[in-house]
C-alpha cells in the first residue's frame, strides 16, 4: 500500500527538493571530475620532474668536471685552450641553467598537490551531501508512490530533466575551464611582454656582465612562469587543439630559455632568442583573444540557453509531482489539512538563489604560476612595458571548437535519453497487458538517475 501523505512528507519533499536544485546548479560532480584530473596530472608532472631533475644534476656534475679537469698542457698554444675552455663553461653554464629551471618548475608545481587535495575534499563532501539529499528524496517518492513513478508524465519530465540538466553541467564546466585557463593565459602574456622588454634592455651598452646577468635573470624567470602557465592552461583544455602556442611551440620557447645566459653574449643569438620570445608573446596574445571569442561568441550564449531550459524542465517536472501530491492528499479525505505552497513567488525566489549559485560556480581555481618578485597584482602590466600586441582581425582569428569537443557528445545523450523514454513505454504496455490478464504485476521504475555516470 502506498505511503500516507502528511503534511511532514510535503514539507520534506520541497525542502529537499528546493536544495538539491540549488546543490545541482553548482555543478559539483563534474567540477570534482575536472580538479580529480587536473590533479592527478600534477602528480604525474611531479613524477616526471623530479626523474629530470636527477638527470639535469648528473649532466650538471658532468659539465663541471670537464671545465676543471681541462689542462693547458693538452693544447698546442693559448689561443686553442681558451677557445676549448669558452666552449666548455658554455656547456656548464647550460646545463646548470637547465637544472635550475627544471627545479625552479619542481618547487613551483609540488605545493599546489597539497591545495588540490583541499579541494577535492571540499567537492567530494558536496557531492556526498547531493547524494545523500537525493537517496531521501527518491526514498520518499518510492513510498509516496508505492515504488512506481506516480504517472508516465513524471518519468518523462524526470528524464526530460536528466538530459537538459546534464548538457547545462557539460557546458557550465566547459566554462569553468576555460574561464581558468584564460586567467593563466593572460598571465602568460603579461609575463612574456616583461621577458621580451627586459631581454631588449640586455642591449644598452653601458651594462656591465653582471648588470646583464641580473635583467637576463629576471627574463628567464618570466619566461618559466609564463611557460608553466601554458602549460597549464592546456592541461585545463587538453582535448581542445590550440591554433596557437601549440605545445611544440612552448617547447621552443623552453629550449631557448635554458640557453638564455648564452644567448646573452652574443649579438646574433640574443636577436635570434628575441625573435623566438616576441614571436611567443605575438602568439599568446592571439590565443588569449581566441579564449575571449569562444568563451563571449559560443559557450555563454550555450550556457544562457541551457540553463533556461533546465529551469523549464525542473518547473515541469515540480508542477507534475506537486499535482500529484495534492491527488494523494485529496485521495485520502485530507484537502483542507494538508498545505502545498506552489505559488509562483517561492518558484521565482528559488529561480533566483539558482543564478546567485550559478554566479559563485566560476570562482577562479586555477593556481597561478608566477615569477620571482611578480606582485599579486600582476594582471594589469607595468607600466613600462610595452602594450599588447596589435589584435588578430575577427574574420583572420582561428575558428572555434566545434560543441562536441567543447561540450562532450551530446547528440549520443539525446540518443540515450529516447531509448530511456522509449524502454519505459514499453514496460508500461508490457505491464498493462498482464494486468488485464488478471495478473498481479507492477512495475516499480524508480530510478535516481542523478547518480549515473554518463559518459561524455
């Protein structure tokens, strides 16, 4: 026999259903599905690391004892000693750049493991909670309905709900990463600007070789941290196929970084590594104003859209079970006892708690790498450095991702949900049938399809 509906089970059932609306907006699995993998490729990237940095200090070892162990007695004059002994320091002077670089990158990435864990601690308690709030509410309706759905109407609206609400979670985290990885990009760009004006002021002939050693530190150091953020920020997108800063070219920008102090000795190797930085920043530049089109032009008129239709859906769905409810209650001989508020001002209230919600979901997350002596507040420029390289013209910009690669498959969701519907019909006429046969059977579909892994 089906459950009794009191005026407790109502007030349960909104309650719950009011938070795991709200719960649902902030689009908490998928947002631990993007740190879970963010984090555990920074784990790997620690991995990989610490492996090249044992191999950087080997090589560093080895260079060094070369440049001690020359001996000017195995030459036949000075001239060939001193030219051997150039060669040599030049190759020491790399590698230990290289090794510096490599441990530099290691004592940038490995703290962000401990802030990441935080994080998914925070997600993964969300998440437990969401899915604790729907087991009591799909618990309730099972008793309420007697383990069946309580009309056909409201499986199809539950699983009308499923699909909308699943594209609009696809598209807010595709929004969620790249809003993240258009902040590590404009970082990358301001710090390879400070790289390309600091690497030009190498040229001023009245420094000393120690003045120049310190700007081509700082050169260096901008460089690392704009190559850590580009790297990063493709680690966010990493099925989407950048048209520029693509990773070959970052790992161009990483090999004339490690040779930067010899670079700097020499006039044509420092136009040589000017070009490839400046060519970098041009790049960067031209990437991040990609970022801008896809995020302005495609994913928040997506994101508008689809949230709209899932408030729809929900509403739909809401207004099918609040009916429902009454049903029972008038059922029971119980109308005048029982109060169901479904009044349009507390549907337009919760409307509202949902897109303050949806507001706080695309916190900034990502975890900026930065340069030596780079302020907090490095996303507006100094003031000495150059401005932004001129835009790409609109109609030469690189077109965006198409909304499979953006969004997931979400044409097989579709195919999905109509197979569902299509299942469901079929039990009903399958279940039908043996009833007007006289036999005792029911179907008791009740599923909680919130807790499904849907593969993207």
């Amino acid at each position: 026999m089906s459950g009794e509906v009191t005026q407790e089970t109502i007030d349960k059932y909104v309650a719950l259903d009011n938070k795991i609306r709200l719960l649902e907006n902030k689009n908490i699995r998928k947002t631990y599905d993007s740190v879970k993998k963010r984090y555990d490729a920074i784990v790997l990237s620690v991995q990989t690391l610490k492996k090249k940095y044992e191999e950087c200090k080997k090589q560093t070892a080895k260079e060094k004892a070369d440049v001690d162990q020359l001996d000017i007695k195995s030459f036949l004059n000075q001239e060939a000693f001193d030219k051997s002994m150039s060669k040599e320091k030049a190759e020491y002077l790399e590698a230990l750049n290289r090794e510096e670089l490599i441990k530099k990158q290691l004592d940038t990435i490995q703290p962000q493991l401990g802030e990441m864990e935080k994080e998914l601690n925070r997600e993964k308690g969300g998440i437990e909670e969401l899915e604790k709030m729907c087991q009591e509410q799909e618990d309730l309706l099972s008793k309420i309905f007697d383990g069946a759905y309580g009309s056909e109407l409201e499986n199809k609206l539950e699983s009308d709900l499923d699909l909308v609400r699943e594209k609009r979670q696809r598209i807010g985290n595709a929004k969620y990463k790249w809003t993240n990885g258009r902040i590590l990009l404009e970082h990358a760009c301001n710090q390879l600007a400070f790289a390309n004006k600091r690497w030009a002021d190498i040229k001023n002939t009245s420094l000393n070789m120690q003045e120049k050693y310190g700007i081509a530190t700082e050169a260096r150091n901008n460089l690392i941290a704009a190559i850590q953020n580009l790297q990063s920020c493709q680690k966010y997108l990493d099925n989407i196929d950048f048209p520029y800063c693509k990773p070959n070219e970052v790992q161009t920008l990483e090999k004339a970084t490690n040779n930067i102090y010899v670079d700097m000795q020499s006039p044509d190797r420092h136009k040589h590594a000017g070009e490839c930085y400046n060519v970098t920043h041009r790049r960067a530049a031209a990437l991040l104003q990609w970022f801008d089109n896809v995020i302005n032009t495609v994913i928040e008129k997506d994101i508008m859209e689809s949230t709209k239709e899932e408030a729809e859906a929900s509403k739909k769905l809401r207004a099918e079970r609040i009916k429902l409810l009454k049903e029972k209650v008038e059922a029971q001989g119980m109308g005048g006892q029982v109060q169901i508020d479904d009044s349009a001002k507390n549907e337009r209230s919760l409307e509202l708690a949902m897109c303050d919600g949806e507001e706080e979901d695309i916190e900034i997350q990502a975890v900026i790498f930065k340069a030596d002596g780079e302020d907090d507040n490095s996303l507006h420029p100094a003031q000495d450095v150059p401005p932004a390289p001129t835009p790409v013209p609109l109609s030469e910009l690189a077109p965006p991702p198409n909304n499979e690669a953006l969004f997931g498959n979400i044409e097989q969701l579709k195919k999905q949900h109509e197979k569902e519907i299509s299942d469901f019909q079929k039990a009903q006429e399958m279940n039908k049938a043996r009833l007007q046969q006289g036999l005792e059977a029911k179907l008791a579909a009740r599923r909680n399809r919130r807790t499904k892994n849907t593969p993207e």
